[in-house]
C-alpha cells in the first residue's frame, strides 16, 4: 500500500508522469493490495471469532476502521475539496465488516479453526455450521454423515 500511495504521491507532485499512477498497471496493483486487505479482514475477522472475541470486541473495531475512514474523508476534504476519497478501503472494510458479522458463526457452535484447518473439508465445515433454519428439518443436519 505504500509503494501504491508512493506512486500516486510522485505523479500528483509532478516528480513522475502524471499518468502513470493512472496506469493500467499501477491500477491492477491497486486493485490486488485492495484485495489482498479485504481477504486479510476477513479472515481475521474469523480467526478472532474463533479465539472468543465477542461483540464488544468487534464493535470496538469498528469504530476504529469507520473513526480512521470519517478522518481519511475529511482530511481529503480538507486537501482536495474537488476530488476527496468518500468511499475508500476503510469505509469498504467497514461496511464488510458489518456485512459479514451475520455470517460468522455463534459461540458454542461449530466453527472454523486455523489449527484444523484441511484443503478440501472447508465445505464440509460450512454445511456443519448450524443455522437457526436448520433446525426446521433434521434433514439440513450433515454431520450424521461424518459418523
């Protein structure tokens, strides 16, 4: 991320041509440091679960990553009132956050585990994680089939 921001830095000031971070390569780099973060949240967003964090961890880390992304907004603002960031990839991994919270499971239910982790059993692990749905019918149930 800082080479990226280095880049555009150099071709806002006039040091670089200022095209290039306008680049179709400086924008795929862009775009996979963007991708490489949101997988990086998620899968702490997981892990913490797994280690017991509760909600009041989690909303305590959402105010930090939505507080980092307002101040990133106005400082803009403040700089590029034209052309101020006001969805960036803090307010992207804010918004996922809350997106995904949902989706983790709940504790004392199955869940993932870093530790047991195995190529090819994530979805087996998926379809173990009970839904409150899940137990309109038994037959949603596929842990038997591990027995």
């Amino acid at each position: 991320m800082a080479a990226f921001h280095l880049i555009w830095d150099l071709g806002n000031f006039g040091y670089i041509d200022r095209d290039f971070p306008y680049s179709p390569s400086v924008k795929l780099f862009g775009h996979a440091i963007a991708i490489a973060f949101l997988f990086i949240v998620g899968v702490s967003l997981v892990v913490a679960r797994a280690r017991g964090a509760g909600s009041r961890a989690f909303w305590r880390r959402f105010f930090l990553i939505a507080g980092a992304a307002a101040l990133v907004s106005l400082g803009t603002y403040i700089a590029f009132p034209q052309a101020f960031v006001f969805f960036g990839i803090l307010h992207c991994i804010a918004l996922a956050s809350l997106l995904a919270a949902p989706l983790l499971p709940l504790p004392g239910r199955p869940r993932f585990s870093p530790r047991s982790w195995r190529p090819g059993a994530d979805v087996v692990r998926l379809a173990r994680v009970r839904h409150p749905l899940a137990e309109l019918d038994r037959s949603f149930d596929l842990r038997a089939a591990d027995q």
